[in-house]
C-alpha cells in the first residue's frame, strides 16, 4: 500500500492539470515528489526552500487573487511554525486554501522533536473557519484532497504513516457540508468509542468483544455533535428506555483530550462522561520507532484496552 504521502503528491499532480487555478507551495518538503508537476506548471508550483512563514504568506497571496494553493510540509512546520501567518493571512484576510501535512504526530522519531506535532489540531483549534480532516488510509486522503479542492474554505488535511488496514466510506453529514459526519462501525450498549483516522485498527482490535459502540472519525471540525448525540442514546428518535447518561471515549492521534470540549457541549443536555486519549504532554526524549511512540502513550491496542476498560462502567 502506498502512504497517504505518496497519494497526495501522486493525485495533486493530476489535479494540477485538471484544474488551472490550483496551485501548490512547498518549502523543500516533497520537492522531489513534485519535480515533474514544477516542470509541467513552473507559475503554479512554487518551492519557497525553507522559510514556513513565507510559505504561509504565499498560499495566502495565491488565495487573494482567486487560485486555491495547496500548502504543503511537515506539520510541525505548518501549523506551529507560521501560526500566526496562518491566523492573519488566511483567518484574518478571509480568503481559503488547503494546508496539507506530512509526518503526524510522530513518524519521524529520528528527527525530534522540532519535526512532532501532536498540538496541531489543538492549536487550530484556536481559530475560526477551519475544516480539519484525518484520514486513516491513503484511499481517504484521496477523496478528501479531491473534496476540499473543489471548495473555497479553509482546509486542513492532517497526513500519517500509520494507516488502517483498509478504507472506510467517508461519514456524511445531514448538511451540505461534505463528507463531516462520523460513520458507525460497531455498535453496543456500554459506551461509545470514536476512533479518528489511523487509531480506528487499535481501537477496534482494543475494544473486540466489548459491548460498546464504535464511531470512526475522519473529519474532526466540525466535530459531529448530532451524530455523537445519537450513538450515545441522546438524538431524535432514541428509545424511550435508553440510558440516561452516556459515557464516551475519544481516541486521537494527536494530544489528549483536544476533543473532549467539543464532545462535552454535544452532550451538555445529558449526563455524561468524557475519556479523552491520544498522545501526552510530556516529551519522550528516546526517540525509538512510531509503534514504541504509540505504545508510550497508550495508543496501541493493549493500552487502549486497558484504558477504555478502566473508564467504562462495570
């Protein structure tokens, strides 16, 4: 299987000649991947070299004159870096584009932890107007880059290395936002689970023979309040003689507990309780691999398991 990396490069380039107001801005990240776009569209594939405020500054430039850019790196270098570019020069001039990014949380443990981003999200989470998506297979990715191109909002598409064993179809809302609703993938009666992205295997695998419900997530914000409601037993047309409380575990690739207020205010008319899991404040400074990453925090199945056990009623 490709990685979700490969994909983007592979159908950014198709869509480059499809769609003459699509650009794309890079700072050196994937460079090479895009060579053979840059000699076919030298005016609308940009390399920038290493300065992220810039590459901020000019998908956003691109945006005020009517292209849609696609603005590509690391997401450490994204998000965390220019993050004031991207709240004045997209947020505050008001204009759209779609910042794609590499490396989660961490994929590259070898390069530190000036190339981690697990706060991403989070700190997106401070601006208004963002549409965030976390596909957990390169096939997601696809359709969800392909989605966003046609739009002229504010985009983010949050790539990994980890990846499910095999795509979902994309959950949909009852708007006419796109693809922006959680998707049901087991259900039970003892809580509800939302796995978002490439946590939806270990979940799956840490909650087998639980009697509890599964949602997986591959947009995030905005967060699928009435779908959450209705797998907890709180939306239109739940039995009269379903649970009065609800107990709900999220399970993120990124920090712990970055959706957890959401979740609350969906459920604010119901008794309820919030376990939020995903990847911890503190810094694991022995690099090692992504899977001994996943286990530090608790994010592969055993751990999970373990967790969601422990939180759940007896």
């Amino acid at each position: 299987m490709d990685t979700m990396r490969d994909r983007f490069i592979a159908i950014t380039s198709q869509l480059l000649a499809e769609e003459p107001r699509l650009a794309v801005v890079l700072a050196d990240i994937s460079a090479d991947g895009f060579a053979p776009a840059r000699r076919a569209h030298p005016d609308r594939v940009i390399n920038v070299g290493i300065r992220e405020q810039l590459l901020i500054g000019a998908g956003a430039g691109m945006a005020l004159t009517g292209m849609r850019p696609i603005v590509h790196t690391f997401a450490s270098f994204l998000v965390e870096r220019p993050f004031e570019q991207v709240k004045l020069d997209f947020g505050h001039q008001g204009v759209g584009g779609i910042l794609v990014s590499a490396g989660g949380s961490y994929d590259w443990p070898a390069g530190g932890f000036t190339h981690m981003a697990p706060g991403d999200v989070a700190l997106l989470d401070t601006l208004e107007g963002w549409t965030v998506h976390v596909p957990g297979h390169p096939d997601e990715a696809e359709a969800l880059l392909r989605e966003a191109v046609d739009g002229d909002d504010r985009v983010y598409v949050r790539l990994s290395l980890q990846a499910n064993r095999k795509a979902r179809p994309l959950g949909r809302s009852t708007g006419s936002m796109g693809s922006t609703g959680f998707s049901v993938v087991r259900e039970g009666r003892r809580g509800t689970v939302v796995a978002v992205g490439p946590m939806l295997d270990n979940v799956l695998a840490a909650t087998e023979g639980l009697d509890v419900s599964v949602l997986y997530a591959t947009t995030v914000r905005p967060f699928d309040a009435a779908g959450l409601r209705r797998a907890a037993g709180a939306g239109p047309g739940t039995d009269a003689g379903a649970s009065p409380g609800a107990d709900v575990v999220i399970v993120e690739p990124y920090l712990a507990g970055t959706s957890t207020a959401a979740a609350n205010e969906a459920l604010m008319e119901l008794p309820h309780r919030v376990l939020g899991l995903g990847v911890g404040r503190a810094e694991l400074r022995r690099y090692g691999q992504m899977e001994e990453h996943l286990a530090a925090h608790g994010l592969d199945a055993r751990g999970l398991r373990e967790r969601i056990i422990g939180f759940l009623p007896a």
